[in-house]
C-alpha cells in the first residue's frame, strides 16, 4: 500500500466531568494521508490538538468519530474501531510511536530497554542486544552508561535512548513527537540521519517539530492542524 495511512473526518473532543460534563472540543474534519517515504510533520501554535491526533493515531485517545486506516499484514485496519488486541498487534508489527519521553522500568539496562521490541518480534536476545549497541553509539550514549537502568539519567541521555528503541525497528509507519527537543546539534543531526534513512526504506513517518531548523530539513510536507480547530471554523 504506497498510502499506508489515511486519516478521514475524524473528530475529538473531551468531556470535563468535574464541570458538569462540559464538553471541550479538540478537532474536527481531520483528513490526511501520509505515503510510504514520506515526512508529514503537524504544525500549528501550541494547544491546538497536534499532540492530540497522534495519541490518536496510536490508539491511546478515542476517536468521537471518522476512520483512521493503517494498512497492517495486507489488510486496512481502522484504528478508530480496532479491538485493543488489534491496536497492540499494530504497534508490535505496523506503527512505532517515538514519545516525548521515556518511561523507563527500574533495574532495566538502556540496552535491553532498547533491543526489547527486537526481541518482542521473535530476534534472538544476543543479536538484538548487538542491534541495541549500535543504535546507542550511533547516538553518542557513552558505553559505560549501557547497562545502566535509564532512570539514572540525564533528560538527553534518555531521550537518546527513547530515540534509539523506537528507530531500531522495521515500523512500515513511524509516529514521533518532538524527538530533539532533549538534544544537542550532534545528536539533532544524527536523528535527521535517522529519518531520511527510513523514508529511504519507505516508512510513513507523522511528527511534531517545533525545532525548526530540524523540521525545515526533515519535512516533506507540513499540516496545518489550525485548520481543524472547531473554534477556526465556527468564525
């Protein structure tokens, strides 16, 4: 599928219940699509929902209503209705999802940390552990720190490590939201030499940058999310 995800007419919005049930919205008529070897990046000023739609995207939000279409072994999944067995079949195998930040598990070394979906997917523990190294020295994480649980950690220590286990996999599709915002302008190049790596391998990737000299140079197409504020529209 050379559009392996198709956003159409979604729709989110949140209900306060501390305040009566309010209901806040979020977005409305969300449509895109991102194609294999593509970069689309969200834009728009803060709050407007960009984090928002990709929580969507993964499956961590509800959708009120519309399709999100993931093309997953062969099929069109629509993660908007998908079973949560189905969403976590699709994030071991279809999506990768690089966050902000890292949710580290105590006595846990970086390295097994970051060769754990490897290993999720069937690699055997020594190869995964030798894809682990590579992808940490790559990012400049010392050696000395590799078995060390990322919980003792500076930020931009653990961002590298977040970097390096959502890019070690074969995702089709990749979502990742400000992965440079913890790093220095080494690093911040190495992750742009991480994207265009994989739109070389076709992988669909969706992002927030708020750097923009980094998203001036990994961007092949920028969404405006402004354009599906309900508050814009109802101007």
């Amino acid at each position: 599928m050379p559009t392996p995800l198709v956003v159409s007419d979604v729709k989110k919005s949140f209900i306060m219940h501390l305040r009566g049930g309010l209901v806040l919205p979020v977005v409305t008529d969300v449509n895109f699509s991102v194609a294999s070897g593509e970069c689309a990046v969200l834009s728009g000023p803060s709050g407007v929902g960009k984090s928002s739609i990709l929580k969507m995207l993964y499956g961590n939000y509800a959708v009120d209503n519309g399709q999100i279409l993931v093309s997953h072994e062969g099929r069109t999944l629509d993660m908007a209705t998908a079973s949560p067995r189905t969403i976590l079949d699709i994030r071991k195998k279809t999506m990768g999802y690089v966050s902000q930040f890292l949710r580290t598990v105590p006595r846990v070394s970086a390295l097994d940390v970051v060769a754990e979906p490897l290993t999720a997917r069937g690699m055997g523990q020594e190869e995964a552990r030798e894809r682990a190294g590579e992808m940490l020295s790559m990012l400049n994480l010392p050696k000395a720190l590799w078995q060390l649980p990322p919980s003792t950690f500076s930020g931009g220590e653990q961002q590298r490590v977040n970097i390096a286990r959502g890019f070690i996999t074969d995702h089709r599709i990749l979502l990742v939201d400000e992965p440079t915002a913890s790093l220095d302008a080494m690093n911040r190049g190495v992750v742009e030499e991480l994207i265009a790596a994989k739109k070389r391998d076709g992988v669909a990737i969706i992002g927030i940058f708020h750097d923009l000299d980094v998203r001036e140079k990994v961007a092949d197409r920028l969404i405006d999310v402004s354009a599906f504020s309900p508050r814009k529209k109802a101007a």
